[in-house]
C-alpha cells in the first residue's frame, strides 16, 4: 500500500489540545465526571466552535451556517456523525496516549469518505463543500496527528474529573494538566487538604 504524508496545518490554541481534532474531543467538560458537561448542542454550536478554534474561515462558516438552515434534517445527521466521531476519537486518542492501539473503523469510514470529496477550488488548492465539511476536516486532523512526531507528544490530563487531551508543546516536555490553573490548581488544593486532614 501506498502511503501519503498529511502536513500538519490544523494547529489551535495549546489551551484546547493544540490540533483540531483534540479541540473538538475537548468539547465536552469534566468528561470524567457524573456528569460531563456537553459544548455542543447542534450542528450550529458544532460549526461555531470549529470556526472560533481556527478550524473554519468565515467564509465556510457562513456556507455551512446557511446550507444548515436550508437543510435542516441533513443538519441533525451531520451533527450525529460527527459527535459519533468525537467519542470514536476519544477512544483513539486516550489509548494513543498511552502508547495502545484502538480500533480505527469510523475514523477509516469517515477519512476515506472525505477524501474522496476532496476537490480543487478556484484558486486550485484543494476543499470541501457540504455539511459533512467539519468531520472530514476532524478526521484528516486526527489522521495527521496518529502518523506524524506529534502522537509521541500526545498526553491526557489526569485531572480527576477531566480526562482532555492535548499535545505537548513546551520547551522541556513538562506538561502534566490541561490547565495549570483549572486541574492542576484542584489537585494542588485536594492533596493539601488530605495532608492537613490526616495530621
């Protein structure tokens, strides 16, 4: 089999993973906890929080905006695939964290899917069109990330409610939380009071 090597040009910001595809597993809160709190609520939310990551331009955010509310039923089914495709991720990613393989079937599913859409645009470089754009841009991240040096940066936030995962992008290697302020601090504040509790 021949094999291609995807660039990777999907990078956000390192406070929501640092790639496209740890942004959009990130997308739910405290994912470890009773209960998780959910970002996105519909294929609108979904839309506008690629494009506030750097995952859509304004203008793919205002076609796909529109072709929702033309389409609205295709909308909902695309908004299903997609979070289907976030909890597969999930899975994909925790265990490539860890150094483990999971099962890739809907990340294959939808990767393929993708890039056999792919055509060139007018400028010749080559996109998408259609409602389906933000989980074939997820999956064509993720596929970036588990081939490319990044993956052995790859960790998970051991936050006990938490569970984000996210790329490693400092200097030394060194980071542990998602957020040295929101897990990291309540970790800090947990083992302080079981210290002075059991003295």
């Amino acid at each position: 089999m021949w094999s291609v090597e995807l660039r990777a040009a999907d990078r956000v910001s390192p406070r929501l993973g640092g790639r496209l595809c740890l942004a959009v597993v990130n997308s739910v809160l405290w994912r470890r906890d009773a209960e998780p709190r959910e970002l996105l609520t519909g294929y609108p939310d979904l839309v506008e929080y690629l494009h506030d990551v750097g995952g859509l331009t304004d203008a793919v955010k205002a076609e796909l905006g529109a072709e929702a509310r033309q389409h609205p039923e295709a909308a909902r089914d695309e908004f299903a695939r997609a979070i289907a495709l976030r909890e597969h991720l999930f899975g994909v990613m925790t265990a490539a964290g860890r150094g483990e393989r999971a099962g890739l079937g809907l990340l294959d599913e939808v990767f393929r899917d993708g890039m056999s859409r792919l055509a060139l645009g007018p400028d010749g470089r080559p996109g998408w069109t259609g409602l389906r754009v933000p989980a074939w841009e997820t999956a064509a991240s993720a596929v970036t990330l588990l081939t490319g040096p990044d993956l052995a940066l790859l960790k998970q936030c051991p936050g006990e409610r938490c569970g984000w995962l996210f790329v490693d992008q400092t200097r030394n290697k060194s980071r542990t939380w998602c957020d040295s302020r929101m897990c990291g601090n309540r970790d800090r504040v947990r083992r302080h009071y079981r210290r002075t509790r059991s003295a």
